[in-house]
C-alpha cells in the first residue's frame, strides 16, 4: 500500500472530498480543508477530528506487476537505470548458451524466469526492484 493523497471522511467513512489519487504521486496535506457544515480548517492535520469530519491517508495497492514485458524494455530500463553493461558482461560471461539466446534473441521476458532471476541475482536487485523493472519495462512505448 502506498499513499496516493488524502481524504476528508465522516466518523463512518463515508468519503466527503478526496485530493490526489495517483500512483506514485501524493500531494501535500490540503490547505485548507471545507467541512460540509461550510467551516473552514486551516492548516489541517490529519487524523484529528473537525466538526465530525477528519482528514485521513488516502492508500492505494500499487500497480500489479505485469508476468511477461518485451525483451527490449527490460535493456531500455537497464539501460536508464546503468545496469546495462554489467548485465551484458555477466551474460556473456557466463557461458550459458541458453541465458545468451535469450538475452540477445528473445522477444519476452518472463517476471519468474530463470533469466531474470540469475541476471536479479547478479546485478543485487530485490523482488521488489525486480518487480519496479517489470512495472517501468510495461509502461514504455515507442
């Protein structure tokens, strides 16, 4: 779950006014926030109480990981994210025939695939790392 902004709820949640909503981007706490009894709070905290109101964290599940993304927008994102040449280098040095086809010819690129997880392995990435290359590798377009 990640804070996408903040919503001004009633003590049974009933969602009065909402700010951000966006994935990946969270605005700063509303100022000022308009009760539905016309009140005016400036600068408002979260959590506390305003005239049966209260400013909350709005959350939100992240993007799913996509399973499968294009070979070639797995390179772009190690390419942008300087991992490139030490991918390319432990590939080719590996010896593994298979690991190189795939690299060099292959059209997809499996999130649970043997290939991913030696080159995740090589390059110190997290599952979540991993997974943020699979999100970033779906959203590029050509």
């Amino acid at each position: 779950m990640e804070q996408v902004g903040y919503k001004l709820v009633t003590d049974t949640d009933e969602i009065i006014q909402t700010w951000g909503g966006a994935w990946g981007q969270c605005p700063a706490v509303p100022n000022p926030i308009i009760c539905p009894n016309g009140d005016v709070v400036y600068s408002p905290e979260v959590d506390v109480v305003y005239n049966g109101v209260k400013l909350v964290p709005w959350m939100m599940d992240g993007p799913p990981v996509p399973q499968q993304v294009p070979m070639w927008a797995v390179r772009t994102v190690l390419q942008n994210d300087n991992l490139f040449d030490q991918a390319q280098k432990f590939i080719i040095d590996s010896g593994d025939v298979a690991l190189r086809n795939v690299w060099e010819y292959g059209n997809f690129a499996d999130r649970n695939s043997r290939a991913i997880n030696v080159i995740a392995i090589e390059l110190s990435l997290t599952d979540a790392q991993v997974d943020q290359m699979f999100i970033d590798a779906n959203s590029l377009e050509v």
